[in-house]
C-alpha cells in the first residue's frame, strides 16, 4: 500500500534516533520495494498502520472511521500526493530561497520562515524579541527634534527592504519636519552581494550622494546581487560619484568597521529578518503600507481610528 | 477460576490484556515456571547417562515426570515419547509406522498442517495411498471410508479451527474392527478435554498449549505398537550398544529420544498436568463450556459470521469468525488495539478453511482456565464497535 512510502521515511528518520524504529524502517522499505513492482505489501505494516488510524478514530467517531475503513485506499493516495505535493513545493521554496533570499521566488513580498531559521541573524523570530536600539547613530534624514522618530534596520540586496522603499519615501514626505528617520544597514548573509552594497552606500553618503545612489542601488537590485563590485561600481559612476574617491573608500573597506558598528546594533536588537523598523520604539516587522504605517502612527488619537486600523489589518 | 489469573504473570504484569489466542499457546502458571527453573537451580545433570548423584536425581525426577504425563491422558508411561510438540510426533507415527502390508492411511480435511504435510509428503513419494476425507460447512467428517486396506487413520480429538470434537472412540473402534490403527492429533483435545487413550493407538499432543512450556510435547503409543515405530532420528541414548558393524538399538521409548532432552521443559508439563489436575478436568471442560457459551453470545450480538455449526454446544471455547467485506487481519489488529490478542489468518489449516468457506482466513477467539465471562464480554463490546465498520 502507497501508505508505506511514508510511513517508510517517517520511521527511516525516527531510527536514527532511536534503535526500536529500525524495524520497522526495514518493514517499510520492504513495502516501498513491492509497492513500487506492483506486487502486494506482505510485511503487515500497511495493516497495522490502517488498524491503528481506524481504531482511534472510531474512538471518536464511528462514522468517520467506517468512511476511512471503507475508502482506506483512496484516502492512502489522497494523502501520499498531498505529502509529496507538499514535499515538492517545500523543495521549490528551499530552492528560492537560495537562489533569491526568499522561498516564495524573486518577485514575492511575503515573509519567508526560512529567513529565521538560517543565516547569523535568526536566533529570534517573534517581534517580542526584539530590543529598543539606544541610539540614533546611521544614515539619517528629517529634523532631529521631530515627534517621530523612525529607526530602520535593512539590508540593500533584500527584496522586503526595496518594496519597504516606496513607504519609506512616503513617510519623509508625509511626515515632513516631524519626521526623523535614521537607516542602519543590516547586510543579511544569504543575501548575495549585501555587505557589498552597503558599503558602497556607505562611501556614497561621504560624498553627500547617499539617496541618489541608495536610490539606484534599489532600483538595480537584481544586478548588484548577481554582478557585485561591478555592478555597484557602474552605478556609483552613473551616480556621477567621484570614483576615485569612492574606489578608495570601497576597495580598501574604509566604512567597514561603522557597517561592523550597525551589524553589532541589529544583533543586539535581535533583528531576525529585515526590513525591521521602530516606529517611536514600537516594533515593525516587514514591507508595509503607507497606510499601515499612518495606523501604527496615529491609532492613539481615536477609537475610531484604532478600530479602523484593526480593520483595514484584517482585511489587507 | 477467577483466582486463577492471579498465577499467570503474563496477567499479572498486563492486567489490561485479555488473552484470546490459547489454541495458538496457553499462558505458563507460575508453577510451572518454578518447576521449570527447579532443573536449573536444583538438578542440572544428564539423565541416564551420569552416575553421580545429581545425574541420579534428575533420571528419577524425569521418570516421575513421564508417569505424570502419561496418567494424565490415562496411558502407560513406558509408552511415551517426549517430543518437542505434537508435530513431532505426527512425523513420528508417519515416517515410523510399518506400511509394507497396507499402504491406505485415512485422514480428513479437517486437519492441522501438521497432520496433513506428513501423510502428503509420503504419498508422493509414494509409500502410502492417502484418502482425505471431505467435510460439510460445519465441519463433519464421514469416516466410512475406513475398510480393510486401511492401515492408519489419522484425525483430531477436538479441531482448532471450528472448536468442535469427534467421537474419537467411535472413529478407533471402526479402525481396529478393520485391522487398522488410530493416530489422534490431541493438540487441541488434551489441554481443554478429559482425555482417555485407553482405546487409541497412538496420540500426540504439545505441553506449550496446556500451561507447559514451549518445546515440549508427547507422543503416546500402545507398546505392542512402539516395538514395530521406527525413530525418526537415532544418536546417544538411543542405543544399547554401538559397533561400527551393528547397532542394537534400545527397545524401550529412549530409543525415540535421542540427545539430551529438555529436562527443564519436562519438569514444566508434569507440573503442568499437576495443574491442570488439581482443578479437575472435568472442572475444565465445565468453565470452557460456559466460555464457549458467552463467546457464542457475544459473536452473535456482534453480528459475527460463525464458521461451523452455528450453536455453543458441544462446542470448545474456540470459535473462528469473520464480518461480510472485512479482512481477517484487520479485525484482530483492531482488537489488538484495545488490548484483545486473537489470532487471524488461516491457522495452519488451510484445506480446512477453504472448505468451511474461509478460503480468505478467518478470525479466531479461544479461551482457557483463565478467562473468565466478563473477557468474553470485553471482547464482544469491542466486536460490536468495530462491526460498524462493516455493517
């Protein structure tokens, strides 16, 4: 029975963990083998594992079980597809995941489990995690004294932090002489080319050019991850940087040790995925909407409002 | 009986167990195991072989443990063999028996592997002609094909697939008015029934399905018979004197058991048949009829298939039993599952269950001493659920 195939790598993987399942590892690989030559499973695994799922289920519903009894085969197949569908599409992710730094592929904006689980930066993954950076030290914009201080910690070859541009550009402009935004780069080693990047940006903002360049840096992301210094120096040049100015700065590593600075800070605040903003010190995982911004920003004001916010997160 | 369980660790230990699969094996009574550990504590020598006194010891011991045996089907104890089991001694009488005069041995189809395999076995090699004798849905043998030519019959007492006995009395008499003899496969018949070899010829029966250990068995024999049995295998102990030009084999039942035996084994079944002894036989026969009647009632109320006669008398507490559409397999591993152990499939008997119309095997329940009326109620509320499955 189909069943076995599974039932074969669950107990493979349970031995090597403990002795008592090698058994029944062997069982299933026998199973698998005549599975796969058409001929009929005559270890009684398959049995078993029918007699065990029936007889609980019928514990709590005499019905149900009599349905699984009766159509124990189709619901085998029905689930053994699943599981591989399954399988295959977790391969798909992992594979996107390496290719472009998010499982869902290059063009996605959704969050990525693998992000947590892999890389220097993923001991943490709830926001609650996350610690109140103490300082304002990074490539800042807006009026210092400004009611609304906005700290984002990113990284420039991430696609989460490029879709989070727009909103970014948004707030300064909404926000206007209230708004202090400060930017601490967060190069994410899965991201290829990443410390690349933001020290380019680094030695950018030495010649006063960081939102020109930071800006082109985004707007090309895909070549600087694939292409690197070459691509980065092309655009610094298009920037019409001075270049031997910033080729001094960036192939001697001259902003290193301030990129190491901000890397530090990220660990201490236990970002685990980028971008992270704090929004007047409240947590913010992830690209959002200008508008879901206004209602991190402004849901204090009224009930109304909060109520609104609730509503429009539900629904968006 | 109740308090019986009490002297069977495999219930003690699994309190929540209830064991339905007797005729498979029974479980071993304390007793038993003590004596079993006896040998090793307190004996541990070689049998007629050793003269030093513990060598002594266990030869006198053993020879008590033979005449126990031997009583407890009613025989002479010069006329047991001790074999591993009942099939032993089926292959024993087969391959041993004199068949140049007549060649015609009858069985029926209602018979173990064990009875079956032997006599197959031989008549293709063509040393005997084999008349199976058929069987109606309930199980009934016709065994008025004995005649003349017939030199062996070879049947069951009680069978282990239907739970039903044959007048065995009747079938040895119609053997020997013919100058034929009876051979009883008592595998079934000894531990659940009072059993008299007083007119039988020969009867085999294993201690491991009576409270005895594993590996331990008899084969019973009239003596006048055992002279003209040839062993089916020699060596030490089995011969009064060695030449390499001439053998003289011993004429006693030793001459059947070459090798030293499983003196701790045999320590067990005689303690066994003290047991069984001790509480009656007929005491035995009573309580497995008031099982054979609660089982019956809960298969029943279950809505289970009987095969054989549909009815609780003159029945063991042995029913074999299925669900229209459901696997044999499947109903005792959902037993299991609730802590019922029965047994399924085709019970070494697989012409047999073809012919009751369980060609696809069957399920089987069978109790012993220690089950009592409210295991066969556990097990018939548990049917009961799992026959929804079906119905």
């Amino acid at each position: 029975m189909v069943l076995c195939i599974i039932a074969f790598f669950v107990f493979a993987v349970m031995s090597i963990f403990s002795a008592k399942y090698r058994p029944l590892a062997k069982e299933g690989l026998k199973c698998v083998f005549k599975t796969i030559t058409f001929r009929p499973c005559d270890t009684g695994l398959d049995d078993r594992i029918k007699a065990r799922l029936v007889s609980e289920l019928l514990k709590f519903s005499p019905g149900a079980a009599k349905v699984l009894n009766k159509h124990f085969v189709i619901f085998s197949w029905l689930f053994v597809l699943l599981t591989f569908g399954s399988l295959a599409y977790s391969i798909y992710g992992f594979y996107n995941f390496y290719v472009y730094g998010n499982c869902d592929g290059p063009d996605s904006v959704n969050g990525c489990v693998l992000n947590d689980i892999t890389g220097d930066y993923g001991r943490f993954s709830e926001p609650k995690d996350l610690i109140v950076p103490t300082n304002y030290d990074g490539l800042t914009e807006g009026n210092p004294n400004g009611t609304l201080k906005i700290i984002e910690f990113g990284c420039f070859t991430c696609p989460y932090t490029k879709k989070a541009e727009d909103t970014v550009q948004g707030l300064l402009q909404e926000y206007d002489g209230q708004i202090y935004y400060v930017f601490k780069p967060f190069p994410l080693p899965n991201h290829n080319n990443s410390f690349e990047a933001a020290r380019a940006v680094l030695c950018a903002r030495d010649q006063g050019k960081m939102w020109e360049f930071r800006k082109e840096v985004f707007k090309q992301q895909d070549v600087c991850r694939t292409d690197g210094t070459l691509a980065i120096k092309e655009l610094a040049q298009n920037a019409q940087l001075d270049m031997d100015k910033f080729n001094k700065c960036y192939d001697n590593n001259e902003t290193d040790a301030e990129l190491g600075k901000y890397v530090q800070q990220g660990k201490d605040a236990h970002i685990y995925a980028t971008p992270t903003f704090f929004v007047n010190d409240k947590p913010v995982v992830g690209p959002k909407t200008l508008d879901q911004f206004r209602c991190e920003i402004e849901k204090k004001d009224s009930l109304v409002k909060e109520i609104g916010c609730l509503l429009g997160q539900w629904w968006g | 009986m109740k308090e019986i369980k009490k002297d069977f660790p495999v219930l003690v230990n699994n309190p929540d167990i209830v064991y339905l699969d007797s005729a498979c094996t029974s479980l071993k009574p304390m007793q038993v195991i003590e004596a079993e550990m006896e040998y090793y504590k307190k004996f541990g020598a070689c049998a007629g072989r050793s003269s030093h006194r513990l060598g002594r010891e266990t030869n006198q011991r053993l020879d008590e443990c033979r005449e126990k045996v031997a009583k407890f089907v009613n025989a002479e104890k010069d006329g047991l063999i001790w074999t591993r089991n009942a099939t032993e001694g089926l292959n024993i009488v087969a391959n041993g028996f004199d068949f140049s005069k007549r060649k015609k041995v009858v069985t029926s189809i209602v018979e173990h592997h064990s009875v079956l395999l032997p006599l197959i076995k031989l008549r293709d090699q063509g040393k005997i002609k084999l008349d199976v004798v058929g069987c109606d849905k309930e199980g009934n043998v016709d065994f008025s094909k004995i005649d003349r030519e017939t030199a062996l019959v070879v049947t069951n007492s009680w069978n282990n697939i239907l739970g039903t006995g044959r007048k065995i009395n009747e079938i040895a008499k119609l053997a020997h008015d013919n100058g034929a003899l009876i051979c009883v496969d008592g595998a079934q018949g000894v531990p659940h029934h009072k059993t008299d070899f007083k007119n039988l010829d020969f009867l085999c029966f294993s201690g491991h399905k009576m409270l005895a250990p594993t590996g331990i068995g008899a084969l019973v024999c009239k003596t006048d018979h055992l002279a003209k049995l040839k062993p089916l295998m020699t060596g030490g102990g089995a011969v009064k004197t060695v030449e390499l030009n001439k053998v003289v084999e011993l004429p006693t039942q030793e001459r059947f058991e070459a090798g030293i035996q499983h003196y701790a084994g045999i320590f067990g079944f005689a303690s066994a048949c003290e047991y069984l002894n001790k509480i009656g036989m007929e005491e035995v026969e009573k309580h497995e009829a008031t099982l054979a009647k609660a089982f019956y009632e809960e298969l029943k109320s279950a809505g289970a298939m009987i095969y054989g006669p549909d009815s609780p008398q003159n029945h063991s507490a042995l029913y074999s039993f299925g669900f229209k559409n459901a696997k044999a397999h499947d109903i005792a591993l959902m037993l299991d599952r609730e802590k019922i152990a029965v047994r399924s499939g085709f019970f070494c008997a697989q012409p047999a269950m073809e012919v009751i119309g369980a060609g696809d095997g069957a399920t089987r329940v069978s109790g012993y001493i220690y089950n009592t009326p409210e295991d066969a109620k556990r097990f018939g509320e548990i049917l009961k659920k799992i026959n929804v499955l079906y119905s």
